[in-house]
C-alpha cells in the first residue's frame, strides 16, 4: 500500500471530508456529507476521496456504494493529522 501523507492529500484532492462514523475498513457518510459528496461533487463508485475523524487522523478511502442517502466507503489508509 502506497503511504498516505497529508500534503499528497492536499496536493491531489483539494476536497476533506468529515465522519466520525469509522468501523475497521469501512467508513460511512452522514446524509448532508453523502449528498455533498455525489450530488454535488459528482463522485461515483471507485472514486478516492478524504475525510477525517475530528479525532485528529485522516484517511483516505475508496467509494464502494455512492448512495446520497449513506455514502459506504473502503478506506485504503489512515495517517495522523499534523496537530495530532
């Protein structure tokens, strides 16, 4: 796996997401991020996106079901923030 670092992050995607809805490998987005996330931003399924947890880690993570509704998320790696 590719290491994940907060500049590439910002570097690549000028877009952070936030939940703290994390379970192991999977993430889930509330309804006003998921709706953010696929209407307005358009991503689909197999999309990489960033998010956060408030907890002070970052994550990136793959769209695996784009829903408006719940946005399902694999996450592909985590980092610590630059504060944590």
């Amino acid at each position: 796996m590719a290491k994940i670092t907060f500049l590439n992050i910002f570097a690549l995607i000028m877009e952070l997401f936030y939940t703290n809805n994390v379970l192991d490998k999977v993430a889930l987005f509330d309804q006003q991020e998921s709706v953010h996330c696929v209407r307005v931003l358009r991503h689909r399924e197999g999309d990489i996106v960033s998010f956060t947890d408030g907890c002070g880690y970052l994550y990136s993570a793959k769209i695996v079901d784009p829903n408006p509704k719940m946005v399902k998320l694999q996450i592909l790696g985590r980092e610590e923030g630059p504060d944590k």
